[in-house]
C-alpha cells in the first residue's frame, strides 16, 4: 500500500506536470487576477512587512506584487537559500529593488545574504523598539507550493525549506513583538480536496488563487 510520502510525491508530479503545460499566456492571465486580489487583501487588512518568495518557471508570478509594495513603502524580504548548512536552510533578507536579486540556487534569483538585512536582525531590533507593547506587529509570508487542499494544508517542491524555517517560527511564536500570516499563493488548478499531510506539514491560513 503506498504511504503518504510516496502519494504526495505521486500527487506533486501530476499537479506540477499540469502547472506547467499552462500556456504562458493564460498563466499571465491569472497571476494579473492574484495580483489584483492580493492589492485588494492588503487595502482591507494593510500589512508593513512582507516575507515573498521569487517566483521560479511557472509558479504564481510575485515580482509584480513586490514591485508593489516597495513603491507603497513596505519592507519586504525575500529568501536565500544557504547551502552551507547540512540540510540547507532558508533565509529572509530584506531587499530595496527588484535588480538586487541574482540568480542563486538552483536557477532562482535570491537576495544577497548581508547580515545587516538580516529579517531575524530586523525583528531584534523591532523587540527593543517595542518592548511590552501588547500590539503587534502584523506580517505576512507569501508561500510558493505545488499542492494545496481546502484545509489549507500544502505540499511543496521536497525540499522541506518552508516547513524546517515555519517549525522554528512556531517555535518560539509567542515571545515574538510580531504575528504572522502565511499566504499560499496558487492557480485554481493546484487546489485539491484532501492531502496526505504529514506531522511536520505547516498549514497555511489562507490560499489565494485567480
């Protein structure tokens, strides 16, 4: 009987081979509806930071939104990929332009790794400036996936680099001056009713979609 790894890698393929026989056309199509609802999501419940992944062949577009949010004035951070680490992690660094980013692993642009744009020296220095203050700090992180079900679980490429950085996030979620949202962004096609979901997947709280 086939268990829950081997059917979400059955299932990824098959989703993943669909995503991308989408004519670039359509796709386009639908990434300009996503924009367009993700603007709206933002004037209604507004958030400062940004924690955006760059979009990779064809997964939903996000450089458009983050164009976006650095003309609204936003902090935004984008991931790096640090193959040093045994397994590699992922890393939030903040970003100022779009021609910051360069090709890094695997063929996706990434930001450089400065660690004064570190997104965990940020949030230090965010503790200090908050201090006891019982409000918080809105963010949001926009995730990249190739499986997604109507509970809002999701599957992603099998590199496990959204679930090991989210699982040290909760970790320590409560002494944190911030709270964060976690946006799965996806085509209609990407949506499934149920997943085989493991222990160690991290849900997300919302799936946007065209």
């Amino acid at each position: 009987m086939e268990d829950r790894k081997e059917q979400k890698a059955r299932l990824r393929r098959k989703i993943l081979k669909e995503r991308n026989s989408l004519p670039e056309e359509i796709r386009r199509g639908m990434d300009r509806r996503i924009l367009k609802k993700l603007i709206q999501y933002d004037a209604k419940e507004s958030c400062p930071v940004y924690l955006c992944y760059v979009n990779y062949k064809s997964e939903v577009s996000t450089k458009e939104f983050i164009l976006w949010c650095l003309e609204q004035g936003k902090l935004v951070f984008a991931p790096k990929v640090k193959t040093e680490a045994k397994p590699a992690e992922m890393e939030f660094y903040q970003i100022h332009a779009w021609e910051e980013l360069k090709t890094g692993y695997q063929g996706i642009l990434e930001p450089e790794a400065l660690p004064e744009r570190a997104f965990y020296k940020w949030l230090a220095a965010t503790e200090k400036e908050t201090g006891d203050r019982a409000e918080k700090i809105p963010l949001r992180m926009l995730l990249p996936g190739a499986v997604f079900d109507k509970k809002r679980n999701r599957i992603g490429y099998g590199g496990g680099f959204y679930d090991r950085w989210l699982a040290g996030w909760e970790h320590v979620t409560g002494e944190k001056p911030v709270v964060l949202e976690k946006i799965g962004l996806a085509y209609e096609m990407q949506v499934v009713d149920v997943l085989p979901a493991e222990r160690f997947d991290q849900k997300v709280d919302r799936v946007i979609t065209e």
